[in-house]
C-alpha cells in the first residue's frame, strides 16, 4: 500500500504521489487483527508526508465497505482517486471495485491492482506474518457502469424506507408505506391521476425493473414495502452522485 501511494507508472497509467490516504480498518477493534500493519502504514506514510484518515467500516461487509468506499469518493468529488485493491481482504476487493462501477463520471476513479514483488512461504501457519513484499509493477483495472435506478426511483426508495411504518396483519414482520401516502409524498396529493402517476412511473418500475418493493393489500388499503434488493439500493445509493454532463466515462 505504501510503495504505490508514493506514485507509480503502470503500463499504460500512472499514479501520482497521494496528497492523503483513507485506510478502511475494521470497527471491531477486539476483532481486528490487522491493526498493527495499518498502524505501521499509518507512519511509514506519515514519514513520506502523506496525510492518512482511518475509516471504520465492518470487514465482513461487502454492502457496508461498497457504500463507504463510495461516500469517501463522493467526498473527494474532482479529485484524482486511485483505489488499492489488493491491500485487504476479496470482501475489500470486491466492494471497492464495485463502489467504482456505480458512477456514470469515472473519469479520475483509477481502480489498479499492484502484482508483489515477492511472496513468503510460510511453513509455519501460526507465525504467519506478511505475505507479499514490494511492488513489481501496477495494473489499471477498468470499470464498466453498474446501471442504477434513475433519481426518482432512488428518491421513492428513500421515502418508504424514512415513513415506512408496521403493516397492519403482517405480524409486525413488514414496514412499508400505504400507496397514497407515496404519492402524497412525491406529488403532493393522492388524487387519482397522481395515484395512477405513482403506478406507471414509480412502483411498476421499482417492482417489475429492479425488484425493490413489493405490494401489500390489507383490506380496502394498499401499502408499498422494500425488498431486500429496494433495502440494499437505498442504502448504497444513500447520497447521489452530482450531474456531470452528457457524456459518460469508460
């Protein structure tokens, strides 16, 4: 992690040197394990002038380390962002890589995999210590966009989930949101024209498109509740990405 955060040229790229690092750790302090390395990391960068910021995230997460990675890249909006993604664990790897994909604009998102110079061979599996050493050169890994649902859609995610309340005869098991309560949020009134609006424009979508609400009718009442698949969108997609302009990045 410290080699390519100095800077480095790949094949086709190169990395500038790093004006600050953010180092995920886990929130379990009594159950991580690697707080000495990034302790150390901490103050080799320090030594090379590199600002460093510990994030808490819980490892075992891909959703949680997916959305922190990408907060932390909406935070460094314009910037140049390299992003490591052999310095953890495959959960680290496949969340920062798929935090990379949710952006229409990854122009200065920089994804790269460093190749080690030389791996240790352990026999001893109780005194396993570091496993790599150096860096023999660093590869580029590019990012295809992960389609998102438009804003409105992200939008109506929010809204169930901040008003969701118990539906009535689910056992207190389901949250959700009575359908012209929806409305009246998005629109303003739950009309008939507005209701058939929230229909065609918003719910048939999130149902049928990406699977992220489901419908409860109970009695004379309609009710709107998350999926686990709405649940997740809403959580990752929590802060959106500013607009920047027509075209997309590769």
């Amino acid at each position: 992690m410290v080699i390519p955060a100095k800077g480095m040229k790949g094949k086709d790229f190169k990395i500038r040197k790093a004006e600050k690092v953010y180092l995920l750790v886990h929130n379990k302090k009594s159950e991580d394990k690697a707080s000495a390395y990034a302790d150390e990391i901490v103050k080799k960068l320090k030594a090379a002038k590199i600002k460093t910021e510990k994030v808490p995230c819980d490892w075992y997460s891909i959703d949680e380390i997916t959305k922190k990675t990408r907060d932390l890249i909406l935070k460094e909006k314009g910037n140049e962002i390299a992003i490591n993604l052999a310095s953890g664990s495959k959960n680290h790897a496949i969340g920062l890589d798929r935090a990379c994909m949710t952006f229409r604009d990854r122009r200065k998102i920089i994804p790269f995999y460093p190749e080690a110079k030389k791996w240790a061979v352990h026999t001893n599996i109780k005194n396993l210590t570091q496993l790599t050493t150096g860096v023999e050169s660093i590869k580029r890994i590019h990012t295809h966009r992960i389609i998102v649902p438009e804003e409105n859609l992200i939008e109506a995610l929010k809204i169930i989930y901040a008003n969701g309340v118990i539906i009535p005869l689910t056992s207190g098991k389901q949250r959700g949101i009575a359908k012209k309560d929806l409305a009246k949020k998005i629109f303003g009134s739950s009309s008939k024209q507005n209701l058939t609006k929230l229909q065609r424009n918003i719910t048939q979508k999130l149902m049928k498109t990406w699977r992220a609400v489901e419908p409860f009718k109970v009695g004379r009442s309609e009710y709107i509740a998350l999926t686990y698949e709405g649940d997740y969108l809403r959580y990752i997609l929590e802060n959106e990405e500013t607009s920047v302009g027509p075209a997309e990045s590769i």
